[in-house]
C-alpha cells in the first residue's frame, strides 16, 4: 500500500487553482466585449447572445468530459481542454467583424466547450484526492475561478489602452496564458492510484451528512428526487447572484453612488462570492451538505429583503449590505454542485454526474434574463428583486425537503 502525502495532494491543488484561476475569464465577457462592440458595432443583444451560447458550450465541454475521462485519463482530457480554450481565444483575435458567426464559434463553441472539458476534469481528479475535505477543496478551486473575473477583468482594459498590445493582443496574451495554465495542470495533475491510501473521511462529517455516499450511475443518479430537487433548486438561488451582478451597477448608482463607489461595489460582490465560495465549501464540511445549502439559500432571502428595503429607503448603505450577502450566496452554488454530486452520488462517476447537474446552468443563464426584462418593464427594481425573493423561498422549500441522496 502506498500513503498518499500531503505535499503531492497540495501540489495537485496548487495547479488545480492556477488553471481555475486563467479558466474562469470566460465570466469577464462584459469586459472583454467592450471592443468588439466599439470596433465592429455589434448590438448589446448580439454580444448577450455570445456569452448565453458560452455557457451552453461550456456545459458540452463537461458532458464531453465525462463521456472522454473514463476512456483516456484525465491528462489527456485536460490537455484537450487546453489546446481548444488556446486555439479558441487565438481565432477570435483574428476576427475582422464581417461574420459574427466567427466569434460565436471562436470563442462560446472553442473555448467554451474547451474550458468545460478542462474546469469537469480538475474538479473531479483534484477532488478525488481530498477525501476528508472536500468541501474545502471545492471551496478553493471554485474560489479561484470566481476571482478570475475580479483579477483578469480589470488587467484587460489596461491591456487595450496598450499600444502594440490592443484588445487584439490581449485575447492572445490571455490565451497563451489560458492555454499553458491549463496544460500545466495536465501534466501535473493525476487521481489516486489503487493502492494509494487517502486520508478518512472524519467522523464529524459524515455524522453531519447523514447522508451515506451512495455509488450512482448517471442513470440511477437521475432518478433519485434529490437529483431534481437540486437540479431546479440551485439555479433558483443562484439566480439571486447572477442578477444582482448585472443590476449592481445601475442599482448603486440610482441610489446616490458615484461611478467610482458605483464600480468599487460591483468589485465587493465578486470578491464576496469568491469568499462564499471556500467559506460554503467548509461549511459542507462541518454542517453537511443539506444545511450548507439551506443556510446559502436563507443568505440569498435576506439578501434580496435588504436591496428591496434600500431601494424604498433609498439607503445605499443597506444597498451595499444586499449585494455583498448576494454574493455570498451565491459563491455557495457552484460549490454546493461538485461536492453534493461526491458526497451524494459518489467519486465513480462524478465526471457524467456533475456535467449532469450543471445543464442546469443554461436554465439559470435565462432567469437573469428575464429579470432584466422585469425591470426595463416595471421602470424598478422592486419588482424583480420581489421576483427574486419568491424565487428564493421555492428553492430553500425545494432543497429542505431532501430526505436522502
């Protein structure tokens, strides 16, 4: 038998957060959008779509994953979600603007389904290795791809104002970073063999489950009532984050903030859901999954309740508070996705079982966006954030009424 070392397990997660953390620029797409719609005059609507169809290729790129890991490893999966995202970003600095076909397939189809491959197999191979943490480890994986968008975001307008570098040059700066992030967690990064010995589980954990692990084919997975219960629940919540995050601007703002305040709150909800997301991870750890998630949901309520009271108070304070707690909330969603599909439906099939579970991504991509029309249509923000609320509640009455995996 082979003890498994602590230092090997920290390296994998070490290189495991360097690629999250290049991987998740896919969620600076309202920045790096800005050129495309100055220089070639594409309409707001056309470059919506784009990200839509991002997150749509991302989810084949898990499902591909899935489908590819059992049958080649996870090196040579990664190593293909590397060499995708790279070509990817690379065509797309090349397009003149005449086919906007050329970005949709460039950027959402390439990059997109090569980042999902890259994002399914780390979180699985990585995740596999901490047995007796992983919430945490989740938490922290996830939190790197959450800041990407806080870091890489606001490195890329200083790159375009860049004479020799433009946007043109960013795409392919960020795509040889992208591409060499993600290979080198390729070639470092490997399961546990056989016969290596991994920590146990700790008692504390499991009794705060209650859940015992339960080895799901995706088949079995899909027709357990936990599965569903999670599927609609966690993008109802997660639909709290995601719209705050496009409101957050124009909500500060209409309620006093200069631009600068304006734009240093939008920073405080991505750095907070970064935060949410390794503070739920240790939370899944200590109270359990189901809990984790109802406590989550329960921050998501309030947060909503908060920015209604500002906006009829007119206390950008009280503002400031809501958006923070929506971004709390809502780092706990993706977490909650990779470490309930472990502990609920086991580490066999977590690759198919995961891409499973994050279909539900698209589902939720629309409900931002039909709170964006709820505003235009209401001239407010009441009425979504109230539709948020609502939202909010059927997801906790949803996720609290699991009884078992």
């Amino acid at each position: 038998m082979k003890n498994t070392s602590y230092k090997i397990r920290r390296l994998y997660l070490a290189a495991g957060v360097l690629a999250m953390l290049f991987s998740g620029v896919i969620y600076a797409w309202s920045i790096l959008k800005v050129p495309m719609a100055e220089n070639f005059g594409w309409t707001p609507a056309q470059l919506a779509l784009n990200f839509t169809l991002t997150m749509c290729f991302y989810c084949v790129g898990l499902i591909t994953n899935g489908l590819l890991e059992k049958r080649i490893g996870s090196k040579p999966t990664i190593i293909i979600g590397a060499v995708l995202a790279f070509i990817g970003f690379m065509l797309t600095s090349r397009i003149s603007g005449e086919k906007l076909w050329h970005l949709y397939f460039f950027y959402s189809a390439l990059g997109g389904t090569g980042i999902g491959m890259a994002y399914g197999c780390i979180i699985s191979a990585v995740g596999a290795w901490f047995p007796d943490r992983k919430g945490t480890c989740t938490g922290v994986l996830m939190m790197a791809f959450g800041l990407s968008t806080l870091i890489l975001g606001n490195v890329a307008p200083r790159l375009f104002a860049v004479p020799g570098i433009g946007w043109r040059g960013t795409y392919v700066v960020y795509g040889i970073a992208l591409g060499i992030a993600l290979l080198i967690a390729g070639l470092i990064i490997r399961r546990p063999g056989k016969d290596t010995v991994l920590p146990p589980v700790k008692v504390a954990a499991v009794d705060s489950n209650k859940f015992a692990t339960v080895e799901c084919t995706p088949g079995q997975m899909v027709r357990r009532p936990s599965f569903w219960l999670m599927f609609i629940g966690i993008p109802l919540i997660a639909a709290v984050g995601s719209t705050t995050i496009s409101f957050a601007n124009d909500l500060s703002v209409s309620l006093g903030a200069s631009v600068e305040l304006a734009a240093l709150l939008v920073g405080m909800l991505s750095v907070f859901n970064g935060l949410g997301r390794i503070i739920s991870g240790k939370v899944f750890d200590m109270l359990g999954c189901k809990k984790g998630l109802v406590l989550a949901t329960i921050v998501g309520i309030i947060a909503t309740v908060v920015v209604i009271i500002s906006v009829l108070t007119d206390a950008l304070v009280l503002c400031a508070i809501g958006i923070c707690l929506a971004g709390l909330s809502y780092g706990a969603c993706p977490t909650a996705g990779a470490t309930i599909t472990a502990i609920f439906y086991g580490q066999k099939h977590f690759s198919q079982n995961f891409a499973i579970l994050n279909i539900n991504l698209c589902t939720g991509s629309f409900i931002a966006t039909g709170a964006n029309a709820l505003m235009a249509r209401s001239g407010g923000f009441i009425v979504p954030f109230a539709v948020l609320t609502l939202s909010a509640v059927i997801a906790l009455a949803l996720i609290g009424s699991i009884k078992k995996p």
